[in-house]
C-alpha cells in the first residue's frame, strides 16, 4: 500500500515556535508512511519582543515553514490590524480558520474551514474563537458571530464536502460538539477529543481509519528526533533579524527618571505630530521602570507596544472623561465643540480595562506604537 493510500493520522501540538521545529520533525517522518494533518492550537505571537518587532511575520514564516495545516484566527491576531492581518493571512501556507470572527460584510477573516483529502478520508475542520469578550472584536469592520451558529453552518458546509468533520476552538473549553465528529481543544463532548499533550517529550496524534467511521488516539516520543533543519533556520532567521532591530540604539530625553514622566512625554509628541485629538492612559510604562536605551528595552518596558487604538468621540461625551485625558495645544475641555468628532487615541491594553470605551468600536493605527515612541525620542518633538 502505498503512503497516500493509507489512513491519515492527526497530529495536535500547540503554538510555542521554539517547539516546532522538533515537531516538524515528528510529522514528516510521518509523512513518509502515511498522509499527515498538523493542527496547531494556542497563540503563536506567546513570544512578545518576536511578535512585536517582526509585525506577525515571524508566527507566519515559521509555521508555514514548519508544514501546519491549520490554526485558529483568534482575537489576538486582531492586534494586527485589518490591513497587515490580511497579509499574514494571505501568506500564510496554513489555513487561519476563522468561522466565528467575521469582517463586516458577513465573511470570515480568514478561512472559514478545511478540507483536506488525506489517503481514503476527507477530513474537514473549521476554527471557532470563544472569547467574545475581548475588546479587539469592536474593532471597527469585525463581527463576532455566537459560536454556536458559526459552528453550525461551517458543520453543515463541511458535511456536503467530507467524511469526518471537526471544530477546533481557542481558547481550550469544555462545552458541545457543535454537530462535529472530533473537536480540538474541547473537553467534555459527545464527540471523539483531540487535545496537544501537556508531556513537553511526547506529541499527541490521531490515527483516522480507512472508511473515516474511526479515531484513535496514539503518542509519538519526540526524544527520537532532531530538530527539523530547515525549520530551525527560518527560526533562527527571524530571532537574528529582530534582535538586529532590537539592539538599535536610541536616545531619551536628558533627565527622564521615572515611567510618568516618559509617558507624559510620548503622550505630547503623539498630539504634536497630530496623530490625534487627544490621548487618554495612565501610565504607558510597566512598574519595574528603567530608561530605555535601545529598541528592544524600549518594547520590554511599553505595557502595550503594538498598534495604538484610535476612537472616534463627540465633545460631549469627552467632558466626562478620566483626567488622565490629555488634549492637543490649544484645545481644553472647556473649548469642545459638543457636536463635532475628535480623534483620541489610546492604548488596546488601556481599553481592556475600560471596555465600555471601546463598545462603540474603534481603529487601530496604521503603525505599531514602539515604531511612533522610537520617532519621537529620536526627532525630539518629545522634549
């Protein structure tokens, strides 16, 4: 029997990039026996300095390099931003599966599921993310679906296509089977579990039997395989381009010794360069404060260094608003034209903690909050 005529075995890991290329591995000595599907679960940008500096490319090289199939496009990917998203998305070598996260028109992100003919089965899987809460889905053009109705209509979809369907959430949940065969990630469920192993020695897989009717749940020892050549190196690759980022130098302001003094400064140069209307945070900086002196220490210290959140507020509505709002020159409270719009801009973190700001939906900036703060530092508009 040759390999692509035999049953496909599921393999289930979870995102850490400094793993993959062991389990990449594992899979593709698979491969030579016997059709293979790679599923990934958790958050794969867990590495803050390499997600942030790299914008989400790192995540995608290494994972499309790697040979996954698939992932599910959670909240966290949001943080990118619309645009830059769907490039991530559209580079990706791996299926982002998005059922539950829509764009404005009703259409998934990413992709709404699947189908992969793996030897005599046709596998389906489509991706729910459950965390409604999280603020990035008022992202202005993003929906969020129940994930009981986005599950059942990717389901009912998949049944037309393939023999053995699946639903993967993010984050791990117990709760239903949505109608599938298999779920990923859900504990509890009528249907067959899939979960990745808690063992940091051993990968969870799955053998699917010939007619699709069965699974069974197998182990692999990783202790018997190198780490994946190839893989390693386009690691290796994008921890040496952004550390290269991270090591440039950069130059505070002269007698800047504590985080709300620096953060006051950002904040002026953020309304300086007219980015904004006003800024509302109160402390840009984490706790353990020491002065940035490079890229990298400056992203380490920013509590939020991605993308800036951008509101769009009518002047009645900001008169309420927590002192720590900071309005450009020439405008002060008193001067807010009732019915006109400001642009205030914002942290995502700071929003977490204010939700209610963030209902009526917002935007994020076009540039990632560290590459403004370098700006400023450097041009001296924060002096």
């Amino acid at each position: 029997m040759s390999p692509s005529e035999r049953p496909a075995r599921v393999f289930v890991t979870d995102a850490r990039l400094d793993r993959l290329p062991v389990y990449a591995a594992a899979v593709r000595a698979r491969q030579a026996i016997s059709p293979t599907i790679w599923l990934v679960t958790g958050d794969p940008f867990f590495d803050r300095t390499l997600h942030t500096l790299s914008d989400g490319a790192a995540a995608e090289a290494v994972l499309s390099r790697a040979g996954v199939d698939a992932v599910v496009l959670t909240p966290e990917w949001l943080s990118l931003g619309l645009p830059r998203l769907n490039e991530v998305v559209s580079r990706g070598r791996y299926y982002s599966l998005s059922a539950s996260v829509l764009g404005a028109g009703g259409q998934t992100i990413g992709h709404p599921f699947m189908v992969k003919k793996s030897g005599p089965a046709v596998v389906a899987v489509t991706g729910i993310a459950l965390d409604s809460a999280d603020v990035l889905t008022h992202l202005v053009g993003i929906r969020y679906a129940a994930p009981v109705l986005a599950a059942g209509k990717a389901v009912a979809l998949m049944r037309q296509r393939a023999d053995l369907v699946g639903v993967m959430v993010e984050p791990r949940a117990a709760g239903s089977a949505w109608g599938a065969d298999f779920t990923v990630n859900v504990e509890g469920t009528a249907a067959f579990a899939m979960t990745p192993s808690n063992d940091t020695g051993r990968i969870n897989c799955y053998d699917v039997s010939a007619d699709a009717g069965r699974l069974v749940a197998r182990t692999v020892d990783l202790g018997q395989f190198d780490p994946d050549s190839d893989v390693m190196q386009v690691l290796d690759s994008v921890r040496a381009a952004v550390d290269a980022v991270a090591a440039r130098g950069i130059s505070p302001p002269n007698g800047v010794p504590d985080a709300g003094q620096l953060s006051g400064m950002l904040t002026r140069g953020v309304l300086a360069a007219k980015l904004a209307d006003g800024f509302v945070c109160d402390s840009l900086f984490v706790t353990d404060f020491k002065e940035p002196q490079d890229v990298g220490s400056l992203v380490s210290l920013l509590r939020d260094p991605g993308r800036l959140a951008m509101l769009s507020v009518q002047g009645d509505r900001l008169a309420d608003w927590p002192e720590e709002l900071v309005l450009r020159p020439g405008l002060t409270r008193t001067k807010l034209s009732r019915g006109q719009t400001y642009r205030i801009a914002t942290t995502v973190e700071y929003l977490r903690r204010h939700p209610d700001m963030a209902r009526p939906g917002f935007e994020l900036s076009a540039r990632p909050f560290w590459t403004i703060c370098v700006d400023i530092l450097e041009s001296g508009s924060a002096r």
